[in-house]
C-alpha cells in the first residue's frame, strides 16, 4: 500500500527575521510570497519548480548545521554564480565539479542556512 504522495514538497528553513528572508529570498532566487501567517510566524513561497515551496519559520534561534540543504538546478551554474556574486552572496568557495556527473555551487541566506544550486553534466557527457 505505502503513502499516496501528491507530488509536493515544502522545503523549512529557520529563520531570524521573516520580512528580511521573504525580501532576500524574492531579490536573490525570485521566489514568490504564497502567503503569511504572521500569529505563527510562518510564510510559503514559491519556487520555479513544480510543487515545491520554501516554508520560513521565524525562530528565536536559528540553528545552523546539519539537516537537509536544498538544491536547485540550473541550466547554467556560471551565469547563476554571477548573478549570486552581483548580489554579494555568501559562498562556500567556487563552483565544486565532479567531471562527468555534476557542478555544485553552495551559498547562503541572510541566517547562513545553506542552499545549493547544481548542473547536471551527465547529458553533456553523453
């Protein structure tokens, strides 16, 4: 039998300050607001994939380390990094490539929860 999934996914980060993560979030990534429920300090945003949201909880504490980074592709890691270093983005070095299989880039929001953006190379090896 097992679980019906729908297809959807709600990636939840922490956060220290809602109003500046929905701003950074929409000038860095251009996720878009969904909705907000400020009695629980709570907002969705839409992403540019299908059926998958970014939840932000503010919290007292955020809490850094370990959990799950999410991970967007992108057609093109390098325009991506630029447009990241144009906005003064915090990095974790440069773009990571695993030759044949992946680049990997990892940032940061405002509260140093980590993001990563990848390009899948495998078809461009084929």
């Amino acid at each position: 039998m097992g679980i019906d999934f729908d297809g959807g996914l709600t990636c939840t980060l922490g956060v220290s300050d809602l109003d500046r993560s929905i701003d950074w979030y929409f000038d860095t990534l251009g996720f878009t607001l969904m909705y907000r429920v400020d009695e629980i300090g709570w907002c969705e945003l839409e992403t540019a994939v299908d059926k998958v949201s970014m939840g932000l909880s503010q919290v007292e504490s955020v809490a850094i380390g370990g959990g799950v980074t999410p991970t967007f592709g992108t057609s093109d890691i390098e325009a991506a990094k630029a447009d990241l270093d144009a906005k003064h983005v915090k990095q974790d070095g440069p773009i990571q490539d695993v030759p044949g299989l992946v680049r990997l880039l990892t940032f940061y929001d405002p509260d140093d929860n980590p993001l990563m953006l990848y390009q899948d190379m495998r078809e461009a090896a084929e």
